[in-house]
C-alpha cells in the first residue's frame, strides 16, 4: 500500500477526527471511504449524464422516424433496451476498477 502526504485545513482534519471518533475508525479508512465514495458519486454523474444524452438522442431519432412517415416504433422498447445494455456494461467495467 502506498503512502502519501496530505496537507487539509485544520478544521476539515478536526471535522474528520470528530467523524471517525464517531464511526470508531481510523482516519486513513475514513478517508479511503471518503475517496472511495466520491468516485462513486464522479462515475454516478458520468452515468446519469450520458442517459440523458441518449434519451435526447432517442427523442431525435423518433422525430425524424416519424417526420418519415414510420408509425409502428416503439421509442420506450428501443429505450428500455438499449439502457438495459448499457447499465449492464457500466456496471461490470465499475466493478472491474
């Protein structure tokens, strides 16, 4: 395991003590939870952002399947599929890190 030097304002290391002191562990795990979370939270907002480039896509694409006259599309299958895909591959490449 690597060890590093980490220079953090005072107060943020005493709300960090306090915090630890609280959930009875050691400051290097808090801050290996802290770090681990925010990850979680950077590949979460990465996830939620590109759903909602695809769903704007998606809604393009109905647009002009239907400016082409196509009335049998079903845009919330294409949807669920191809979202159910892409969570799946998401999912097993965040597990792999």
């Amino acid at each position: 395991m690597a060890k590093i030097l980490l220079s953090i304002p005072d107060d943020l290391l005493e709300k960090i003590d306090r915090t630890k002191d609280a959930k009875k562990i050691k400051r290097n795990q808090f801050i290996i939870n802290a770090v681990e979370k925010y990850f979680l939270m950077l590949w979460e907002e990465d996830y939620f952002e590109r759903k909602k480039r695809a769903l704007e896509s998606m809604k393009k694409t109905r647009e002009k399947i239907m400016s082409l006259g196509i009335k049998d599309w079903d845009p919330v299958a294409e949807i669920r599929r191809l979202r159910d895909g892409r969570a799946d591959e998401l999912l097993e490449r965040w597990k792999e890190t």
